[in-house]
C-alpha cells in the first residue's frame, strides 16, 4: 500500500526570509504572481481560482497572452494582471465573464472542504 504524502507538513515553519518573501508576495502591490493568504475569504478563494483556471487555459492551449486577451475580449495589460492572479483588481463578475468567454457552458459549484486543522 502507497502512502499518500500530500497532506501539508503541519509542524513546518518557514525560515524568517521566507517569510518576508511571503508578505511580499500576499502585498497588492506586488508585481509578480499574487500569493492568496492563509486567511483569504471565500470570493478571494474563488476569484484566485478563477484566475489560475484561466492561466490553465492559456497553458494548456499554448496561447500567447496577446491571443488569449483577444478571446476574453480584454487588454493585454489586465489580461497579464489575471494570469498573476492580481485578484484584488477585478471583480468576481467580470472574472466570471472572462471564464464564460473561454468556456461558454461551465458552472460553478461549491465543494465543502475541511479546515486544515481538521484534516
């Protein structure tokens, strides 16, 4: 039998550095990929997801961002700020109406997970 080792190591603590680099990262202003804090709401957890199914589709098409801002009728520049997940910049609506673009027929569901402390 094959242990699953997916679960994330609880008693790991990050270095200080890394944790500078974390702050950075979840800081709106941050011009790389945007980094989702630990205690991020539900319409942030989902506007992240949004965005990063996006990105999918850009990858997994080989699109150039120029191609995929044509297919979801936006700018290059904030179509480059979705694919860094730059969630605080857009609203859930518009977010859903990009996807629609790409995917006409999807829906979105809601799955109930369990708390971290309690997997």
């Amino acid at each position: 039998m094959v242990k699953n080792n997916n679960q994330p190591n609880k008693s790991y603590q990050y270095p200080p550095e890394d944790k500078e680099i974390l702050a950075k990262m979840r800081h709106p202003d941050y011009e790389g990929n945007f980094l989702l804090p630990d205690d991020a709401s539900l319409l942030d957890k989902t506007k992240y997801r949004i965005c990063k199914q996006i990105l999918s589709y850009e990858y997994d098409n080989k699109l150039t961002t120029e191609e995929l801002a044509k297919q979801i009728n936006l700018s290059i520049p904030e179509t480059k700020e979705i694919l860094l997940c730059h969630i605080h910049k857009f609203t859930l609506d518009r977010l859903i109406t990009y996807l629609s673009n790409l995917f006409p027929t999807a829906e979105l569901g809601i799955i109930k997970t369990e708390s971290r402390e309690e997997i």
